[in-house]
C-alpha cells in the first residue's frame, strides 16, 4: 500500500481565498458598506471632535468659515471667532445654533455656547 492517500475519502483540502471570496468564509462585502463602518468606528468620540465633525453642516459654511469649535468643558463648546462682532452676531445666535448643534449629534449634550475673539482666519 503506497504512502499516499489517492482515492480515499479524506477531507477536500481548503480552497485558498481567492478575489470575491472573504477569507472568513463569507460573502464579499461592498465597499460602501465596510467604508460606512470604518468610519464610524473611527470617528473621534468626545464631544468636542463630534461638534467640530458636525459645525459647517450645523451653522453654513458662512459662519464655519469665521468661527470655529476649539474647546468644551462640562458641555460648554467654546467658539473661536474671527472678531468681536462675529462673537457677538454668534451669541445672539446661540439658541439657534444650540438646537441645529444638538439635532446633529442625536442628543442634547450641548448645554451651551461660548464665543471668544480668536483673530486668526481659517
């Protein structure tokens, strides 16, 4: 009898994963769909990288463009406006902004605003 096991009835060898085959063994994923994950999973998870994600959609690109999310302590997001009258039009506006903020993230976490003079341009 040979060392071989020809015409047994053994396992069949594993086929190696080829292009549209996972790995896993399941089915090929679409690109969007592990992309969507991906960045999901990596997406900043404090409450400030949430806001800065979320700022041109929440405010316009107007104002995104002379004010900025740079800190936040105890719920309060300071903005760091290009000038005075830019901090104070935003203050005025806070409410307003607040609620666009909030309805963004999904939850109240925003308790309030806080607008200072920052100078520097985007």
């Amino acid at each position: 009898m040979s060392a071989g096991r020809e015409g047994s009835g053994g396992a069949k060898p594993r086929e190696p994963a080829g292009r549209g085959r996972s790995p896993r063994g399941g089915s090929p994923r679409r690109i969007g769909a592990a992309v969507g994950d991906l960045v999901s999973e990596s997406e900043p998870q404090t409450l400030l990288a949430r806001v800065q994600t979320r700022w041109a959609s929440a405010c316009g690109a107007g104002i995104a463009e002379r004010a900025r999310p740079v800190a936040e302590r105890d719920g309060t997001v300071t903005i760091a406006c290009v000038s005075a009258t830019w901090a104070q039009e935003l203050d005025l506006m806070q409410l307003e902004l607040l609620r666009r903020l909030n309805e963004q993230l999904e939850s109240a976490s925003i308790e309030g605003l806080r607008f200072v003079v920052d100078g520097e341009p985007r």
